[in-house]
C-alpha cells in the first residue's frame, strides 16, 4: 500500500485476502525484498524450516503480490521480531497485528 493508507485499509486488504481475493498485478518490489532477506535469515521452505527453533507456526508463509503473511511461533525469539519490524521500516512497508488487529506503519525517516 501507498503511504497514504490508513489503518482501516490495512485491515480491509487483510479481510479481502482471508476471502482469498488477491490482485492480479505484478509483485511490489518491496514485498519481495521484505520476503527475500526475512526467509534468508529464517527459511520457511526445506529442510530448515522444520528444524526446532524455526519461528515459524506455520511454512510455507503466504506470499502474495502485495503482502506476506507470517504466523509466528508462541517460542519466537524476540530478535525475529526485531528482524521483521526492521525490515518492514526500511522499505516502507505496514505491519498487520491479526492477533489484535493493530497496524504498526513503518517509521516516518526524516531528511
């Protein structure tokens, strides 16, 4: 989504995908880095993503043009938290709580 997008469109975009509506549209660049470097540091498909440790409660994570959905195991250290919040202010993208439904937009940068 563009900077502009307001909570409620967040949550929105989230109902439409559990409907399994997904655009029909190239993949946002900034998904796909966010995908690469996260499953980089924490597989979620082979052998590693079945290792104890994983932080993953469920692998493969869903992957759609414009969203990742990740399901955190209860065990999940912290720095793997640390690791995608990190990730999403660097390109800009929202965070989606679906535990509570809060949105955590990514850090306004100053100049």
């Amino acid at each position: 989504m563009d900077n502009t997008a307001m909570p409620d469109d967040v949550r929105a975009a989230n109902a439409r995908c559990a409907r399994g509506e997904h655009p029909q549209r190239p993949a946002d660049p900034r998904v796909v880095a966010f995908y690469d470097a996260l499953t980089s540091n924490y597989p979620d498909r082979g052998p590693r993503a079945t290792l104890p440790g994983t932080p993953w409660a469920s692998a493969p994570l869903h992957a759609a043009a414009d969203h990742i959905q990740m399901r955190l195991d209860e065990q999940c250290p912290d720095a793997v938290l640390e690791t995608i919040e990190k990730l999403a202010g660097e390109l800009n993208l929202d965070l989606l709580d679906l535990q509570d439904g809060t949105v955590y937009p990514p850090p306004v940068k100053s100049r």
